[in-house]
C-alpha cells in the first residue's frame, strides 16, 4: 500500500465523515464546520492530484471566503436547531434510501467499468502559470462572462439584502 | 497510485449526500449548504479527469464552477435575508409563496 493511497483514505475519511456529519447535524452552524471540514479535506485530495493552484484557491475561497459568508448569515439570522414537520419524515424515508441506492449504483459502475488504470500523485502540474496561460488565452471569453456574471450578482446581493425604503410617516403602502 | 475510479466514487458520494441533504434538510441555509457539497463533489471529478485525460481545461472549469457557486451563494443568501425579514422562520416548510 503506497503512501499515495494511504494520503487518498485519510483524506477521504475525512471527507465522508463529513459529508455525512452535515446531515446528521440538526444546527445549521455544526453543518456549516463539518462543510469546511469536507472542503479543506477535498483540497488534499486536488494537492495529492497535481493541482495545487485549485487546492489553494479551495482553501482560500471556498473554505475561507464562503463558508464565512455562511457563517456570518447563520449568526446574523441567528438560526437555530431546525424543527421536524411530516414533509421531511417523508423525505428521510426516501431521501436515506435513495442516496444509499444513488452512491452504489454509481460505485459498482465505476468500479466495473473504469478499469483499474491508476492516477500517479502529482500527474498533470497545476501551476498558476500554465493555468492563468490557459485561462487567458484559450478561455478568455468565458472568463469575460463570468466577470460579468459575479459583477451582476454583487448587485442583486446589494438589492436584495438591502432595507426596503420605508414609506413617509402617515402614508400607508 | 490511486485509481482514477476512487476518485470518482467518493465525488459520487459527496454528491448523493448532497442530494439527499437538499431532500432531507428543513433549514434553508442548511440546504443552500448541500448544493455547496455538490459543487465540491463535481469539482473532485473535474480534477480527477483533468489529471486522467492530461488537459489542464478540467481544471480551469474548476475555477467557473467557483465563480458560480460564489455568485449564487452571494445571490441566495442575500434571498434568504429578505425571506427572513418578512417571513420570520428560515423553515422552508412555512415558505411557500414566492411573493415577499
């Protein structure tokens, strides 16, 4: 059993520890720490594949800048333990069996179908130099897009979060 | 040496733990964080046939994939604050009208 393999269980121990951690949990803040868990653990799972620029920016801003996002907007709304009703009764009943069902089938396919070629550690360098080439060069139009998607999406956030104006005193809207 | 099907089985999973946790989950943070776990279970397997075929381009469909998650997280938590503000509850259960 080489080390490669011993890093990619441990990692993804962790991973699946986690994953199943944020559905056992009922306080969204205990999910939102086992989700940071799942992410920084699947950051070595990019490192043992050679991207290590993905890996970064996992940790950076996945792990960092989002999920404080979340945890501030869990604070701020200060949610608590969720309550059980009939519909989610129902959705564990089909949900469980079907995630079971889902994670086999695809397990046994790959498993049978894929063949056994393996992925040596560090196969393809992810440096920031041949992806920014990469990235501006061969995919520079989606990322002028995708530029103007986020910047779109910072101005709905602003709309959106932003107090409705509230209505001269006497007037009623 | 790992095999590229490992890496392919445990994205499999994450993602059925966040299909099951969007089905599940009654909070609505809670279920905006299981499509975050999807993302990160198609992201492994970005990465994992971008190290399989040899073409970088799996992993700069990693960084789109985060660009979006980012703008949607930006978009639905700002949703989930105005939803909260006139609704009072973050139960997705007592949220069904799409009206403010």
């Amino acid at each position: 059993m080489s080390i490669h393999l011993l890093l990619f269980l441990a990692f993804g121990a962790v991973c699946v520890a986690g994953a199943i951690n944020l559905l056992a949990q009922t306080h969204p803040i205990n999910s939102a720490l086992s989700l940071i868990a799942v992410m920084a653990a699947l950051a070595g799972e990019y490192l043992l594949l050679g991207a290590e620029f993905v890996a970064a920016v996992q940790v950076i801003v996945y792990a960092g800048a989002i999920m404080v996002l979340f945890v501030f907007t869990i604070m701020l709304l200060n949610a608590g333990v969720e309550e059980r009703t009939t519909g989610s009764r129902v959705a564990v009943l089909f949900g469980i069996p079907g995630m079971l069902l889902g994670s086999i089938l695809v397990g046994w396919v790959v498993l049978r179908h894929s063949g056994t070629e393996a992925v040596p550690a560090g196969a393809l360098p992810g440096d920031p130099r041949t992806l920014g080439q990469l990235l501006f060069h061969e995919f520079l139009l989606p990322f002028e897009i995708t530029s103007v998607l986020i910047l779109i999406a910072i101005m709905g956030a602003v709309v959106l979060a932003s107090k409705p104006p509230t209505s001269p005193a006497g007037k009623v809207d | 040496m790992v095999p590229l099907s490992y890496y392919l089985v445990l994205s499999g999973f994450l993602f059925a733990c966040g299909v099951a946790g969007f089905l599940i989950k009654r909070n609505i943070i809670t279920i905006f964080m299981s499509i975050e776990l999807m993302l990160n279970g198609v992201n492994l397997s970005f990465v994992a046939f971008a190290a399989h075929w040899h073409s970088l381009a799996g992993q700069v469909f990693v960084f789109f994939v985060m660009v979006v998650a980012a703008a949607e997280t930006a978009v639905g938590l700002a949703i989930i604050i105005a939803v909260y503000r006139t609704r009072e509850t973050l139960n997705v259960d007592q949220v069904n009208l799409l009206k403010l």
